[in-house]
C-alpha cells in the first residue's frame, strides 16, 4: 500500500543521515557567514573599499562590513579610514549606547551579535 501525504502525493522519505549531512554542510555557512557591507554615514575617510555617494560611503561589491570608529576597535574589526571593518569570521558589531541586546555582548565601546 502507497503513502500519500500532501494532496494525496506519494511520501517520499530522506534517510536522516544524508539529512544530517547536509545540515552540517549548510549550517556553518549560516551561523559564521560574515555581516554583509551597507552603506555607512561619511564622517571622516572612508573605509576601505568604499567610495563616497552623497553623505554616505557606499560598499563596492567585496567590501567589508564597517562600523563608526568609537576608541578601539572591537574584536575581529581593524581600522581603515576613520571606521571599524570587520575582518573574517567577525561579528556584526554596532555602536554600544547603554546595556547591549538580548543576543548581543560588549566589546570595549560596541555590541558584537552572538552566534
């Protein structure tokens, strides 16, 4: 006897080990993708990779992701220009005003997403 699930097509099952596998696959690229670039108010130079549209310093196509400089970078970020941008593996970093986000940690003068 068939099984039929969803408007009476056939079920197909997927071993859980070839699901598995490609979770893990897939996973890490999600949880440790790096923080996509965006557009960053102009104070100052621009970062690196960036180049200047109005008021704002724009990202090129493989740009980092940049963050106000405020004292010292936070961790995974190193300067370029008068900004913070994030190296590889580095989390999303913004600007610290009071206590952090639920999810969020402190890194000197900034909240860095957690993972």
């Amino acid at each position: 006897m068939h099984k039929h699930g969803w408007l009476n097509g056939p079920v197909h099952r997927v071993s859980p080990g070839l699901f598995g596998i490609a979770l893990m696959l897939l996973l890490p690229a999600a949880v440790w993708a790096d923080p996509a670039p965006q557009p960053v108010i102009k104070q100052g130079r621009c970062p690196s990779g960036y180049y200047v549209s109005g008021d704002y310093c724009m990202p090129r196509s493989r740009s980092r992701f940049a963050v106000e400089k405020r004292g010292r970078c936070p961790s995974g970020y190193h300067v370029s220009g008068d900004y913070c941008v994030s190296g590889s593996r580095a989390r999303t970093a913004i600007p610290k005003s009071g206590r952090c986000p639920r999810g969020w940690t402190v890194s000197g003068d900034y909240c860095l997403e957690r993972r």
